[in-house]
C-alpha cells in the first residue's frame, strides 16, 4: 500500500498541472457544454449570484472539500498513474469506475452528512452532469498524471456552480 501512495497518489500530486494542458482545457471546455446546457434545460442551474457573507471564504473551503479530498479518493486512490501506458481498454475502464464511485458517493453524502443537499445531490441530471464531470477528472488525471488537473477542474465546477449558478453548499446549510 506504501508503494502505491508513493508511485500514485504522491506522484500524481507532484506532477505540475501544465502537464497536458491541451487535452485539459478540450476536456474541461465539452464537459462545461454539456453541464451547462443540460443544468439549464432541466432547471437544475439558474442563474443566481451567491448574496452571503461567506463568499470569501467559499473558494478556500471548497478547494479543500469538495475538490482536493474528493479528487484524492476518486482519481489519486481508485487510478493508476501509469493507465495511459496500458492502453484504451484500461483507460475507459479505471476511467469508468472511478466515475461511478463518484457518482454514488454524492447520494450517499445527501443521505448521510449532508442532507441539505438532497434537492441536488438525489436529481437524476444532477447526477448525470457529475458523471461527465467524473469522466473529465479522470481522463484528465490519466492524460496528464496530475492529480492538479482533475482537483483544478472539479474546483472551477463547484465554485462556478455555488457562486453563480444557484448550487448550494454544507458551509452554507
């Protein structure tokens, strides 16, 4: 286990998020296509600038949860750093479990710590624009063997998502 927190989870969080940066910004460019359409076609987005105190604070706490502690578990624990080298199969597979285990894990935290979030977090689109987003975090982990890229990315969703697309958070429960 010490050898796969050194040449994964270590490796992944020491290697510079500018690695791979094309197939980055490609994925993170689709993915906020598809977010952003599907969030406002069904009403689960609507445009609403977060008016709260915390509005300071809330990009510092939500790097650290959800994104970094979230991304640690679903990239940097559940994805070989080396994927990319064993090919396309591997790569839809690591990438595919990895996402799913992503997506369960957000009805479980509204039914469990985080009930607030239920009007979210148990919504079908809602769990279908966390899919994709699971999808772009790993690939983009696999593609540049950052864990940089998929905390960054994952960051960018969230703090977009509280701020100004009407998404709440446990901070503001």
């Amino acid at each position: 286990m010490g050898q796969f927190l050194t040449t994964n989870l270590i490796k992944g969080l020491r290697t510079s998020p500018l690695h791979g940066l094309k197939h980055t910004i490609l994925l993170f460019t689709l993915f906020a296509i598809v977010a952003l359409t599907t969030g406002f076609s069904t009403g689960l987005f609507r445009f609403e600038v977060l008016d709260s105190d915390l509005v300071i604070i809330l990009p510092f706490a939500l790097f650290i949860f959800p994104a970094l502690f979230e991304e640690v578990i679903f990239r940097g624990l559940l994805i070989p750093n080396n994927t990319r080298q064993a090919g396309i199969k591997k790569t839809l597979y690591y990438s595919m479990i990895s996402s799913v285990v992503f997506v369960a894990w957000h009805p479980l935290n509204a039914l469990t710590i985080n009930p607030g979030a239920k009007a979210f977090f148990l919504d079908p689109w809602f769990l279908l624009i966390t899919f994709v987003l699971g999808m772009v975090c790993s690939l983009g982990y696999i593609f540049s063997r950052s864990l940089w890229v998929p905390v960054i990315m994952h960051w960018l969703t969230v703090i977009i998502w509280v701020l100004l697309l009407g998404g709440r958070n446990l901070i503001l429960q």
